[in-house]
C-alpha cells in the first residue's frame, strides 16, 4: 500500500514537473513573471515614416513574439520627442509604456527645451537597439554636383542656403550645425516634424539639404535627390559610391543617430531585465537586421550600462555643441 501511495506521488511531481518544463519551453520569457499580461505600448515622438517610427515598427512584431503580448506602436509627435518623453515619463512605472527614441532625448533635448520632465531624472535607459547612418541630401537643381562645390556655393553667397531637418536638437540637426561649422559656411535651419516631412521638403525644393538617417535611399537611386556625403566612418552600404564626409574634405563628422528605449523611474528590475532580454533576441534576427541593413542602419543590441556610457558620451559632446553654436529650439 506504502509504495503504491510512494508510486502516485512519484507520478504527481513527474506531471508537474514536466508541465513546467512545457510553458519554459514554448514561452521562456513569459514564464519568468508577470509581466507583460496585457498589450505594451511602445511611444514614438516623431510622425510614421520617419527612421525612429520605421525602427519602431521593424521591432515591435517580433518582440510581441519573444515576449507573448502584443507590442502597439503609439505616435505623439512634437518638441523632437520631448512631448513623447513626457507622457511615458508621467505614466505609472509598471513596463506598459516605453519610450523610443533618439539618444538626442536625453544628450540634446534638456538644452534646447523647458519641459515638464527631465529624461535624465525621470527616465531610465533600458537599451540601444540600433544605429543610422546620416547622409548629405541635396535637392535638385542644386547649383553644384558634389560637396565641394556645396560648400563653394554656400561660401559664394553667404546666408542664402537653408536646411531642413527632423526637429530642433535631433541628431541631424545638430550634425548639420556640426557640419556647417567643420565646413566654415552658413545656412538658415529649418525645422519639420520628422525626418520623412525634412526629406519631403528637399524633394519639393523648399530646402537645400537634409542630413537624412536613411529614408532617402530609395528616392537617390530613382533619381529624385542627390547625395553629397555620409557623416560616418564609412560608406553606405546601399550606395557606395557616395564619399564619406570626410573623403570630401570635412572632418570630425563620424556621427550616427542612435535609438534606444527609456522607462519611467521606478519600473521594476525584472520587467526592465526582461524587456532587456527580448530586445536582445529580437535584433540577432536576420529579418530584423535584413529591414535595418536596407535602410542604411544597423539593428544593433547596446545593454544598459554602455547605453548609459553612450548617452554620457553624447551629452558632453552635444551640449558644448549647442553651446558654442547657441542653438535653440525654434
């Protein structure tokens, strides 16, 4: 009787056992907590089609896959992403709404702009996901073929050129303002809401040039707009034939536009540890690095503590930038 009893509980710890092994196997994210048992909301500062918002929806699918809830990407344009950083840092800290963005968010936007929080205070930096390269995008009917005679033009007729980009204090603004400073030229910036509007405009004709993360690669190769220059260490992979800024004379321009994801303080360790995770396993996918490849960008996993030393990085270099430059927000 003893060792049938023995042989029953035997065969109770074997099931269960077993059916713990099953949700490990075919969920192992979710099954290490609670989180997330309802659908994330992933917020874009920036309006669909411009590089954050495509980086945001070449994530989104296959992290709701590794994580097991659905992932919604949610635009709230404006202030270069600071109304966006607002809202999630002014939601409750329990891993539902996520900042994406460009580390500009947290290493420019606190010189330009009052805001009604402070990144750096009320945010928490989970991860870098990803890079783009900027390119010199030059409408039409430009007076010039290259960047040298760019740069002899602007020399030539002094304030007479203008520059689109995404916003005040976004990446291609301030390497614009970097540009034009390396260059020893001027131009009047002007600011659109996105890097899709910024290019739209050099297309039309309404500004010169865009420093442009990518979205103009496509509109180059049909013939719509000219690229001059790649503000990196290297060529695009997409058009190689186009000189790094560098090659054609300007130097000091090795600069990319990075996005990460931020949390309000006070998110828990676990659910931070966990997003953490599933980003990891999201950009080693070759899809998701095949959509990032073929926007000039690279998907890119950056964990907490160097995301952290990148955005320090990026601070001490943009504000003295803004500073000597003395940028605002228009």
């Amino acid at each position: 009787m003893k060792d049938r009893q023995h042989l029953v509980q035997r065969r109770h710890i074997i099931g269960a056992a077993a059916a713990l092994c099953a949700v490990v196997g075919v969920g192992p994210l979710r099954a290490q907590g609670t989180w997330p048992d309802r659908p994330v909301r992933l917020v874009v500062g920036f309006p669909p089609g411009g590089g954050v918002d495509v980086m945001a929806r070449i994530v989104s699918q296959p992290l709701s896959e590794v994580l097991g809830r659905s992932i919604l990407v949610d635009n709230k344009p404006g202030a270069s992403s600071n109304l966006a950083m607002v809202e999630v840092a002014r939601a409750p800290a329990d891993g539902y709404s996520i900042l994406i963005g460009p580390t500009t968010v947290e290493s420019a936007n606190p010189f330009l702009y009052k805001a009604a929080a402070n990144p750096a205070t009320d945010l928490l930096p989970v991860a870098g996901i990803g890079r783009y390269q900027l390119h010199l995008v030059v409408r039409n009917g430009f007076p010039g073929k290259d960047l040298a005679e760019l740069i002899a033009h602007a020399r030539n007729n002094p304030g007479k050129l203008n520059y689109a980009s995404a916003g005040a204090g976004t990446t291609p603004h301030l390497v614009s303002e970097l540009f034009l400073q390396q260059a020893g030229i001027q131009a009047l910036h002007v600011p659109y809401r996105g890097s899709a509007a910024a290019l739209q405009a050099v297309m039309a004709g309404e500004a010169d040039f865009v420093m442009d993360p990518g979205i103009s690669v496509q509109h180059v190769k049909a013939g719509k707009v000219q690229m001059f220059g790649v503000a990196s260490g290297a060529r695009s992979r997409q058009l190689p034939d186009v000189p790094t800024m560098s090659e054609g004379g300007v130097q000091g321009l090795d600069l990319d536009t990075w996005v990460g994801l931020w949390v309000p303080v006070g998110t828990p360790e676990e659910v931070r540890s966990k997003l953490a995770r599933g980003l990891s396993q999201v950009l080693t996918q070759p899809a998701v690095q095949q959509k990032m490849q073929a926007l000039n960008g690279e998907a890119l996993f950056v964990d907490t503590p160097q995301f952290r030393s990148l955005l320090e990085r990026e601070t001490r270099a943009f504000s003295g930038l803004i500073k000597s430059r003395k940028l605002a927000a228009e």
